[in-house]
C-alpha cells in the first residue's frame, strides 16, 4: 500500500504560508505537529472527552400524569415545573425563566373530544397569555404536544401572531424531537 500525501498552501492571519497534509483515505487535512497533540492527550487519556449540556429548565403544561413521568424521564437532570391547570400555569410563568415550554391544550378530560373549545381552561388560554405578555418567557423554545391537532393548530398561530417561534410537534414524535434539541 502507498500513502499519499498532498501538500496544499495555508494562508494564515500573519500573511506567512505554511504547509499542511492530507490525511491519506480521508477528506482531512492535518497541521503538521496535531499528530505529536493528538499523542500526548491520547497518553493523558484526553482524547476521547465529551461535553454534556448544561442543565436546562423546562416547563410542562400537561394534566396526563402519566405523561408526567414521561416528561419527567426525558427530562432526567434538568429542573422541571408542572402545571396542570392555567391558573398554577401563569404563577410559573410569570415568575420563572425556562429554557422550553411544553403546552397542552386538553386540560380536563372533558375537552377530549368536546364540540365546544372552552378557551378559558384549556392550553390556548396560556397561549393568549403568552401572547399579550411578550415579556414574558421571550426565549423559550415552545412545543405544543396535545392530541388535539386543531386546538394546537389555534394556539400555534396565536403564538406565531404574536411574534413568538412555536411549533406543534404530535405527542408520538415529541422524543425524537426532545433527542434533536437537547442531546445528552
């Protein structure tokens, strides 16, 4: 087997050239001297380190308890506020600073399937809140996860008029897009 090597000009800050090598069977190109580096962290057992993220705080409108727990292991680590109702919803909001939010819009098992939208007590309410308070909760990331795709579909575009970024995200897809955001 022969090794190439391709010598390629650098133009670095300085103005002066330097040499550089392509890393045979690869698109990389190596300083030269990153191989005496990447030794010597390799000895230190520095090689292989990884970064996790901060600790995020996340807040969950949602009545489901079981989608609670559901949250609550996605979730494992960061610090998670649960409201359950509109009422507790805003005290949160309004005194607390999250990273995301995560809002449902059937609130009591009545509204599954209600022919009626009862606004007041369901997550739109907290949708038109957020929309008339832009102060508040300004960069949080907001999904919208209910079953109810026209109820969300509402409050998103409540949010959306409002100048906020939100999305529906269907509660089947809601990890993958959790894994998306916020890796571990």
């Amino acid at each position: 087997m022969v090794s190439v090597f391709v010598k390629l000009p650098v133009v670095i800050n300085s103005g002066a050239a330097r040499r550089m090598r392509a890393v045979p069977g690869s698109r990389r190109v190596m300083f030269p001297g990153m191989s005496l580096v990447r030794s010597l962290l390799s000895k230190l057992g520095l090689n292989n380190i990884s970064v996790e993220r901060h600790p995020i705080r996340v807040f969950l409108l949602e009545d489901d308890k079981r989608r609670h727990q559901w949250f609550l292991k996605r979730f494992a680590g960061d610090q998670i506020d649960i409201a359950d109702n509109v009422q507790s919803a805003q005290e949160l909001l309004n005194t607390n600073a999250y990273d995301a939010l995560f809002l449902d819009h059937d609130l009591h098992p009545e509204h599954y399937n209600s022919p009626t939208t009862d606004d007041e007590r369901t997550g739109y309410a907290i949708a038109t809140w957020l929309a008339v308070n832009p102060e508040l909760q300004r960069a949080s990331t907001i999904f919208v996860h209910t079953r109810n795709a026209e109820g969300a579909m509402r409050m998103v575009e409540k949010l959306r008029n409002a100048g906020r970024a939100a999305e529906f995200v269907p509660f089947p897809l809601l990890g993958e897009r959790i894994k998306h955001y916020w890796k571990r």
